[in-house]
C-alpha cells in the first residue's frame, strides 16, 4: 500500500468510514478524542472518511474539524463502497499502529485498551462480536459468509468482518488489496496471515445501532460481495498459486481479559 505520509510516527490513528452518518457522526469524533485521551499519552489522530454521503456528514465533519486538530476529514466525491472507505483512511493515516471501526456506535471504544496493551506482542489484534446485535438476516448472511472465507480460503478467524482491528502500520505497508466492498476485511487477513503475521482474536461487546441506516445487508452489497470473492479465489489460486491460509489465530476472550486485568491489579 502507498501511504501519503511514507514515514510513520510513533503514535495511534483511528479510522472512521463514514456513509450518511450524520446522526452518528458527532458522537463518534468527541467519544473517540475522549477515550484516546484517556487510553494513551501516545500522539493520536482519528482519519474519518465521508464516502460520498447524501446527508449532513460532510459539512458537520467540516465542522468537527475546526473543534479537534486531531481530525483529519477526507471525502469521496462519490460512493465508493466500505472496503475502499476504510482503505482510504489507512492511506492517510500517519502513525505506526493503525486501527479501525465504524461510525455507527456499535462498539465501545473503550473496548480498546485491551488490544493496545496486546500490540507490542502481536502484528495484529483483531475483534470478534460477542451476542452481535444486528437482525436476523445479517446474522445469517455472516455465519455462510464466514464459513465460505473458511472453507474457501482456509480463514478460521472467528468474525471476519468485525470492525474492530488495530495492527502495526508494517502489516499493511507490506499489502496490496484489491478488494474495495465487504470482501476487503477477508483479503486484508489472508493476505496478512499468509505473510506470517502473528494475529490474536479478543471478543468485544456490541451493541444496536441506535441511529442510521446500515447498508451491510443491502442485496447489491451482497453480490458485490461475492462477485469480489470470485475475482479473489482467481487471483489467489489461479494466478499466484497460493495455497490456503494454514496458520492458527490466538483466541482471547473479554471475560478472560477482565480476570486478567483483575489479577494484575492485585498484585
């Protein structure tokens, strides 16, 4: 990946694809800074990038740019899809351990500490939903999608799409993805594990979206999900000849981390 900033800084930077969020969007900027402030003395920026919204995100990010010199807003001019939403911001980040989400709300950033005191240990930490809180038919859609990328590709990683990864800026430095819809997240980790990349899995709590509507299980996301996979195994079997992801994920969950946190503190 070419980086606008080719050299990093020590430091953390939070991601935000945003997509008509305007209800959404505020909250997601000032809780951010707050909890960053608390999490870290380390310099951190929070990258938001609007992918062409139809509503008010634009011009309340504009806004939320002149309160926080911490944000950096960038704008599709046009819909562009997730994958190349989050990719963008990963693009314009300036710091060596890189993380991103959604602008939805559903996940409490303060979830975070628990990756940030894993990091130096590992490449990658990535999130896994526990009791997702999404409708049924997302629900459905995940489970065959998360099998397929198992079966297909040999990815045990528990919730692929889980918005909720934070990673050395080095893991991507060293990819190229192609991918730019919801297939993007599953290239990101073939890719990054066949690389030999040292990943851990940490449940994290997640909530109901409160406000907006998600596009996830819109039936052109769908098949603009698949129709990337197809290119993908092309490409990944066909064209390069590479073999199945082989390499097991670590497994942390949140309970576990608590206790963890718990016996640290007692001694």
């Amino acid at each position: 990946m070419d980086f606008v900033y080719k050299k990093s800084q020590p430091g953390i930077s939070i991601v935000f694809p945003a997509y008509n969020e305007e209800a959404n969007i505020t909250a997601a900027v000032t809780q951010s800074h707050a909890i960053l402030s608390e999490l870290t003395t380390k310099p951190f920026e929070i990258v938001v990038v609007n992918d062409g919204s139809k509503d008010q995100t634009g011009s309340l990010l504009a806004g939320l740019c002149a309160q926080y010199p911490e944000l950096c807003a960038v704008n599709h001019p046009k819909n562009l899809g997730y994958g190349q939403a989050v990719l963008t911001g990963i693009r314009h980040t300036r710091y060596d351990q890189i993380f991103f989400t959604d602008a939805d709300l559903q996940f409490d950033l303060r979830e975070l500490r628990n990756f940030l005191s894993e990091i130096n240990n590992y490449d990658l930490v990535v999130g896994y939903r526990i009791d997702r809180k999404d409708p049924w038919h997302r629900l459905v859609f995940a489970y065959l999608w998360n099998k397929t990328q198992r079966l297909l590709f040999g990815l045990k990683v528990r919730d692929v799409d889980c918005a909720f990864k934070l990673f050395h800026r080095k893991v991507m430095s060293n990819l190229q993805i192609y991918s730019l819809g919801a297939m993007m997240s599953s290239e990101f980790l073939i890719k990054a594990i066949s690389n030999g990349n040292r990943l851990l899995e940490i449940g994290v709590q997640h909530y109901p979206r409160l406000s907006g509507k998600p596009t996830g299980g819109n039936y052109k996301v769908i098949a603009r999900a698949f129709k990337e996979l197809a290119k993908f195994f092309w490409r990944w079997y066909v064209v390069t000849y590479r073999p199945p992801v082989s390499w097991p994920s670590c497994h942390l969950n949140s309970a576990r981390l608590q206790s963890l946190e718990n016996v640290h503190r007692e001694i």
